[in-house]
C-alpha cells in the first residue's frame, strides 16, 4: 500500500476526512464506529489500526544466579510488561527479587506465596515524564564526575560512599528510560531506538565514573599526577558540553566536540608512557569516559537531524 493517494472531503461546516484503504482497514478489524489512535507531528499523521487493549503479563521461571534473574525481570519491565510473575525455585530467589524491585520503578509486589510473586505496575508513564528523567539522569552523572574529582583533590575516601549512591539512581532512571523508550516512545519520539541508546549510554559513563571509584576505595591509594587530575578534569567538562549539545544543539558545535575528542584521546595516550602503574587503570577508564561521551554525542546528532531535518541541513526535494 505504499504510494497511496487519497482526497481530502469536507463534511459539515470544518470537518474534513480522509478513506482508509479497505485492505487494511479489514486487515486491522475497522468498521463503522471503531476507534482508532492517531499520532500527530509535524507533517505527519499516523493512524495506529490496534490500539492497545488488555494488559501485558510476563511469567518467569527465577534463576538462582542473581545476575541472570535480574536480567530477565529488567527484560520484561523493559518491553512495557503490566505485570510480571515471577515462579521461584527457592527461597533465595524471592530475595534477589526484593533486592532489586526497587530498581523498577512504578512496579509493586502485590501478590506473594511460596511458590511466586506478581509483580505490578500501579503508576502509568505519563508523556512528558521522560524528558523530566532524563535530565535528572544527565544531572546526575555529571554530578558523579565532579563527586569524583573533589574526592580525589581533598584525597577524601569516605566521600566516594556518595558516588556509589548516585550510581544505583543512575541505575533506576536508566531502567526507568529504557521502559519509555520501548513502551511508549513511539507516540513521542520519531526514532525512539535513538533515545534508547542515549541513556544506555549515559548509564555507561556513569559506570565507568564509579567504577574508577571503587578501585581507589578498595585500595585506598589516593595518588595521582597533576596531569591525571588535569584529564579527569577536562572529561568531566567533556560531559557537560555533550549535555549542553542536548539541550541547545548547534550544528556548528559539532566540529568543535569532535576535535575536543580528538585531544583527549591524545593527552590520554601521552600520559600512558608517564604515569605509574597505578594510574594506568584509571587512564584507560578515563579513555573509556571520554570514548562514551563522544559516542553520546554522535548519538544525540543524530536525534536532532531525525527530529529538525532542517535545523541540521537536510532538505527533501
């Protein structure tokens, strides 16, 4: 049914309408009187033949190791489940399961017995929601780099606690992102795959944030070279310009983020042959940062070029 044409009429005094082909029509079980959901924007009007009836349930038979039934709870949360039915084989799989429903955020225990929970979600994503998360999850990596730096300056162990809080919130939002994006994306979102990167990505530098860390506390070494502070320093504003490049694109900036990575990648390279080898885990993590933010920033161009096509020199003809 590609290339179809079809007139517009008017009815009444300011309605006007528009047939659908019959194929599709009976395809999606329309007739007289069937409601159906449209999508608005810009220029495009989508018409949506299903709307979304019922309610999704998902069952799940728990793993004993704790990563994978995490995984799988994450999995069905992540595709827009209203209720997960979690089948448990033993009593520490109900454990692992009460340890990270925290993670998932607007989903409830409402059902428990030896045998099984449910798992439910009792609070709606709303649109609008999402960018309002997302600036909190962008906000809150930047903090832990600057968490990060501060400890390392006043050589404060007990002060990286904090950034390993931050990090399990980065955590809950990320799922939380994830969920929109795969669920509800589509009715705001031209390219929500896009979006879905994006926040993986951001959970990403935020890992390597923590991680860098952690290795420091489980050590306790606090030294580093003016030159590594100068690095972690320049990631860290690295970061906030790849925020600022979300929030007010330039087409312009674009080179100039480029060539930011660029100088990075060298300064990282040029501290390999001089630091100790205590310091190499944490150039290499740095490295990691800075590769990440690059890519976010690849990422959130082409968001923009999908979004104003226009606003980035794409003309259709």
């Amino acid at each position: 049914m590609i290339g179809l044409r079809r007139k517009i009429n008017k009815v009444g005094k300011d309605t006007l309408t528009v047939s659908l082909p019959k194929d599709w029509a009976l395809k999606n079980g329309l007739k007289k009187g069937t409601e159906v959901e449209i999508d608005v924007k810009d220029h495009t009007l989508t018409v949506f033949g299903k709307m979304k009836t019922g309610e999704k349930t998902v069952e799940i038979e728990a793993q004993d190791d704790p990563e994978s039934l995490f995984r799988l709870v994450r999995a069905s949360y992540f595709q827009g489940a209203d209720e997960i039915k979690v089948k448990f084989k033993n009593k520490n799989s109900m454990e692992l399961v009460e340890k990270h429903l925290d993670y998932f955020i607007g989903f409830e225990v409402i059902e428990r017995t030896s045998a099984y929970w449910i798992l439910r979600s009792i609070a709606d994503i709303r649109e609008g929601e999402f960018e309002k998360v997302l600036k909190r999850l962008f906000n809150l990596v930047g903090s832990m780099g600057i968490y990060l730096y501060e400890s390392y300056k006043k050589g404060k162990l007990n002060t990286f606690d904090h950034i390993y809080k931050l990090e399990l919130t980065v955590n809950k939002l990320y799922i939380f992102c994830s969920r929109y994006t795969n669920s509800s994306g589509w009715k705001q979102f031209k390219t929500p795959t896009l979006y879905y990167i994006l926040v993986q990505k951001l959970e990403s530098i935020a890992d390597a944030f923590e991680s860098i860390s952690q290795h420091y506390t489980e050590t306790k070494r606090m030294k580093m070279t003016e030159q590594t502070m100068k690095l972690l320093e320049h990631v860290i504003q690295y970061f906030h310009d790849m925020q600022e490049h979300y929030y007010n694109f330039s087409i312009e900036k674009f080179p100039e983020l480029f060539a930011s990575k660029t100088e990075l990648t060298k300064k990282s390279s040029r501290l390999y042959k001089t630091v100790s080898r205590e310091e190499l885990l944490l150039i290499s993590k740095l490295m990691d940062a800075i590769i990440l933010v690059w890519d976010a920033i690849s990422n959130i161009f082409d968001i923009k070029a999908a979004e104003n096509p226009e606003g980035v020199g794409i003309f259709q003809k």
